[in-house]
C-alpha cells in the first residue's frame, strides 16, 4: 500500500451518531452539524492518521433510499481501499448492509452506529466505532454491522425494537 493512501476509509452518512442539538432546540430539534465526529473520537483515542473520513450524507437512516445506497455502494466500490466503516442511522442499517452485500465486492464493509449522538457525554458511539473500525480491518471480506461490542454477519442479525440493542438471528 502507498504511503499516501489511507487503509481505511469511513463513509459517514448521518444518523443518531452525528445529530447534534442545534441552539435552544428540543429533542425535536436534532440536526446534523457541519463535520463528522469521526475526526474528534479518533483524535481522542490517538489514532494514526492512516485513515480517511468522507463525508457523503447526512440523513435520518429512516429518511435514505436505494439512491442513497446506490452512492454509498458505488464509494465502496471505486475507493481503493479494502477496508471500510460506515457510520449510519441503526432504523436501516441491515437494509443497506443487503444492499451492498448484493454486490459481493472483495473488501470488508463494516456498518455502525449509535444509540445517542456522539456528542453527547454518554454516547455509544466512540466504542463502537472503534469496535467497527477494528472489525473492517481484522475481518476477512464481507459485510457486517458492528455494534453493542460484537460484529455480526450482515444477514444474522436485527435491530431488537424493544431494547434497541442488536442481536443475533
């Protein structure tokens, strides 16, 4: 690999993990900030910057489609690199982790998330990016949903509505 490559590439899409309060606003009011969090968390845990965050949407999972998809997989298709986080709304998460596994590309896609705002202080988010971010470049080829401290097999797990936790299935 180049020394001018990153080995690993986050796709930051939005989600709970980069809402953010915006000034005097309610719980109703979540918006997504101008930058990805994935720069403070990273810079935090002292992680070499051999890694590289693009920012491609900042959507409520709820709110994407297969065209939002469709560009998450033609980046995870194109980049050169063979591993790869994306940060993405928990709701649709196993819907767009199908979706890019139906193009069985020869890289390690890990897909993550949060329960609460990475900027908030007692956020998943931090664990489980670096979970993820661990994960796309330990596992072999294929994708997978990293959160709640395990990495599953895209198609054996599910978001568990009463818990909010991710489970096997």
């Amino acid at each position: 690999m180049s020394s001018n490559m990153a080995s690993l590439l986050i796709i930051t899409t939005g989600g709970t993990f980069d809402k953010e309060y915006g000034r005097g606003a309610g719980v109703r009011n979540l918006t997504f900030g101008p930058e990805s969090a994935v720069t403070d968390i990273f810079r935090r845990a002292l992680v070499p910057k051999d890694w590289l965050d693009l920012k491609l949407l900042a959507k409520d999972s709820l709110d994407m489609d297969d065209q939002d998809r469709a560009k998450i997989l033609d980046l995870c298709a194109t980049t050169p690199c063979k591993s790869i986080v994306i940060t993405h709304g928990t709701d649709t998460m196993v819907t767009t982790a199908a979706f890019i596994a139906g193009a069985k590309l020869a890289k390690t896609v890990v897909l993550t998330g949060a329960a609460q705002p990475a900027r908030m202080k007692d956020s998943d988010a931090d664990f489980n990016l670096g979970f993820a971010a661990a994960a796309a470049q330990c596992k072999p080829p294929g994708v997978y949903v990293a959160m709640n401290g395990r990495a599953f097999d895209w198609d054996h797990c599910r978001k568990n509505p009463a818990t909010g936790v991710f489970e096997e299935i």
